[in-house]
C-alpha cells in the first residue's frame, strides 16, 4: 500500500527514539502495532464487502442473461402444447374410433354370409368380444396335444367357434 523500504522504517525508529524517549518507546510500539492490526482488520472487511457486490453485481447480470434464454423456453413451451394439442386429437380420435366400434357392433353380419361385407375386401364386420376371442386364441400358445404347423389352414372347429361366438355377441 505505502512504498515504505528498510531506510524509512529506520529514520522513523530514530526520530521515534528521540522524541519520546527509551523509557515508552516499547508502550508506543504496542500502541502502533494495535491500531496497524484494527486497520488491517477495517480494510479487510471493506475488501470483503466489496467483493460481495461485485460478485452480487455478477449475479445479477448473469440473471439477466437468462432472459436472453427465452428463446429456448419460447421452444419448449411450443414443442410441449405442440405435444398436448397432439394428445387431444389422439383422444378425439380414440373417442371416434370407440363410438364407431359401438355402432358398428349393432350392425354385426353373418359371418358364414361372404356376400355381405363391410368393405371393398370382403373382410366381415366383427364385434369388439370376437374379435378379442380371436385375438386370445391368436396369441395364446399352443397346448402339447393341439399343435399344428404354420402352414395349417384354421381346422372347423376354430371356425365353428368363431362363428358360434359372433352369435352369442348378438
């Protein structure tokens, strides 16, 4: 802080000497040596609170940098009802698909009739119940006794029962 050397510390000893003397120059000496320690002490705490604003001061800005990112929350707010609006269409569509398969179950035909079909490829109307029995029986395994190559055209008996079940679904 001050450019004090050796030759000015020594001249200040000496004129120290003898102003005031052999006799309380160790009193003064203490005295000077507190009142260095209580500035240090003060100027230290003045450092330190300086620093505290000035790391506040960055804090601040780097908080006002963040503003910057609202591109980025203007991205995924869109991208999130974006992905929200597509979760309502999916239950519409759900919603449709149910009602139709509800209409459509009171407007089940024959299955042994291939004339009458729901479409263009002659595929029968089926119920939402036979078709879950079909697909129960699709995905079960086979037992020991009854397997058959994947080759196998469905036996009669599968087809009476696929029959018999579209009935009982009336």
């Amino acid at each position: 802080m001050f450019d004090i050397g050796f030759w000015e510390l020594a001249l200040i000893g000496v004129v120290a000497l003898l102003v005031v003397g052999p006799d309380r120059l160790p009193a003064l000496a203490r005295t000077v040596g507190l009142w260095a320690g209580r500035i240090r002490r003060y100027v230290s705490t003045v450092r330190d609170d300086i620093e505290r604003e000035i790391q506040a001061d960055e804090l601040k800005s780097l908080l006002s940098k963040t503003d910057d990112l609202n591109p980025l929350k203007d991205i995924i707010d869109e991208t999130t009802n974006t992905i929200g609006e597509a979760n309502k269409e999916l239950a519409g569509v759900r919603k449709e698909a149910d009602e139709l398969m509800s209409a459509d179950s009171g407007a089940v035909l024959d299955a042994s009739d291939p004339d009458d079909s729901d479409d263009e490829t002659g595929a029968d109307a089926l119920t939402p119940d036979s078709a879950a029995t079909r697909l129960g029986e699709a995905l079960s395994p086979p037992g020991d006794d009854d397997v058959a190559p994947a080759s196998a055209e469905p036996s009669d008996e599968t087809v009476e029962n696929a029959e018999d079940d579209e009935q009982r679904s009336r």
